[in-house]
C-alpha cells in the first residue's frame, strides 16, 4: 500500500516581475526533487497582482501549475492572503511563500520545511541576516530591527527577522489564518499566529541582491504597518487594545476627581468639582472603551 504525499503549495506572488518570474519558475522546479524526497509532492501557484507586464504569460510558460490574476493591484498583504485561503481551500498540508524577484535561494525550501515536517512549528520563517550576500541600506536595517523588538514584545516569540519574503504554514495554521490588512503580510501572519497558539520556527536562509526591479519597502511602511497590527490585534484581542485605553481614561477622571476632592476638603476650592465635564467627559470614554472591549471579546471567543 503506497503513503499517500503530502501536498505543498509553493506560493509567488508577482506584480510586473516579468524580467525574473521565468527563472524564479524553473530554480524552484529545479529544486522539486529534494522536496519530493521527503514524501512531499510540490505544486507552483503564481498570483499575478494586477500586472501591466507579460507576467502571467510568462509563468505559465515556465511551468506554474497555476497562474492567478488580480483584477488589479491589490497589494502584497491582500495577494497572500488570497493564497492562503486558496491553499485551505484546496487542501494543501503546507504553503510556502518565496518572492518572485530571486532574492531568495530556492535551494532553501527544504530547510524552511523541516521544521513543519519534524513537528516542530505551524509557522517558520526565513532569516536572512546570517546568510545574507550583500550590504542591506541602512535605513532597512534600522526598520527590520524596530519591527523585530516590536514582534518579539507582542509575541514573546524569539523572532531574529520578521520581515523575510520566504515563509511556510502548515494545515493548522491554514485553517484558522486570518490577515485583514492589505499592504504587507509579516507583522499580521506573526500576530494572527501567536493569538491562536501556533508553534514558532525560524531558520537561517540565504538572502540576494535584487537584481531587477524595485522593494515595495518605502519611508511610508511604519504608517502603512502599525494600523494592521492594531487592525489584527482588535480582530483577536479586542480587550488587548481597548483595556488599556478604558484605564487611562478612567484613571485620568479618577485621578482628576480625587484631586479636586483633596482640594475642596482642605479649602482652597468654593466647589468639590470644578471640571465637571472633563471628569464626566473622560469617565464616560474610558466606561465606553472598556464595555466596546469586553464586548468585542466575547463576540471573538464566541466565534472560536
């Protein structure tokens, strides 16, 4: 009786990649071999995200087991999170997303598998600094390192680069994966994963210099990221993120309230209040933060 292979998706999501998507096709299909040695049949889905160029054509050319194409640019986050449920939908027992532009080294798709295969993690990500092969700006090292302590602080993961373009899910993590943000995937997969009590991995991948096109990485990737993370925080942990503004706001008329007490008792105030509204004002937001929150919580649990 033969063992039924487990299938992998191995996911590239493109957007005018046309100069490198042929090449990304073939050195992932030429590398089909060690991954099929490990009981894994590996399968190519190209997302094309809106592409003015031929690089649909071209995919399919090179040998992708299937080509999808955005009706248009829909942005990273959202073209990967179309692959994730794609994967699950289809049955996929591990998905591996690999950028098209040959920064990464196909070479690494077994390493990035094993430690799914020796059930070690449901999620693992890609580190690229041990292994990298060329000077990285400075300014994209700098927002790697805050983003990493960011994730590391949010998860109590030990996360070395949370923002590789080479990662792999396993079927648990598929079904309960959840990315509302559009823009980029690393920081919500990170986060989703964490809060649904995923297993972290990450190992050591060797990293390129782009040799066509340009990173999607710009000065405006803080303002786009930080209002998905709090986005993927209030869709998991409502409580997580109103909690804290309900106690500052109601610490802040408490504290205003007991003051102008203190100040009245000793006599130096006509009035045992005398900013009514903002302790009103202030109580009333802070009452309202904490009940959204709990109510947002309990909808979250209720939906597990």
């Amino acid at each position: 009786m033969s063992i039924k292979k487990k299938k992998l998706l191995i996911l590239i999501p493109a957007f005018n990649e046309a100069e490198t998507i042929k090449k990304t096709v073939l050195e992932i299909k030429a590398n089909f071999q060690s991954i099929e040695s490990l009981g894994i049949k590996p399968e190519i889905l190209v997302i094309d995200d809106g592409s003015t160029d031929e690089t649909s054509s071209i995919a399919k050319k090179a040998g992708a087991d299937k080509v999808i194409e955005n009706g248009r640019n829909i942005k990273l986050g959202a073209t990967v999170w179309r692959g994730l449920v794609y994967a699950r939908n289809a049955g996929y027992d591990i998905l591996i997303k690999i950028d098209a532009d040959l920064q990464h080294d196909p070479s690494d798709l077994v390493s990035v598998i094993k430690p799914i295969e020796e059930g070690h993690a449901n999620i693992v990500y890609g580190s690229r600094f041990e292994l990298i092969s060329y000077k990285m700006p400075v300014i994209r090292r700098i927002g790697n390192k805050i983003f990493t302590g960011l994730m590391n602080l949010l998860t109590n993961w030990n996360i070395s680069d949370s923002q590789p373009g080479i990662f792999a899910v396993d079927k648990y993590y598929l079904q309960v994966a959840f990315l509302p943000g559009n823009y980029n995937y690393t920081q919500q997969l990170l986060l989703d994963g964490y809060h649904k009590g995923m297993m972290f991995s990450q190992v050591p991948v060797k990293f390129r210099k782009r040799a066509k096109g340009t990173s999607f990485v710009s000065l405006s990737y803080p303002f786009r990221v930080l209002p998905q993370i709090l986005m993927v925080l209030v869709s998991i942990r409502p409580l997580s993120i109103f909690g804290p503004i309900a106690v500052l706001f109601i610490g802040l008329a408490t504290a205003d309230f007991l003051i102008e007490i203190m100040i009245w008792f000793f006599g130096n105030s006509n009035k045992p209040v005398n900013n009514v509204n903002f302790v009103l004002g202030t109580g009333l937001v802070g009452m309202q933060a904490l009940f959204f929150g709990l109510l947002s919580e309990l909808i979250v649990r209720l939906k597990k």
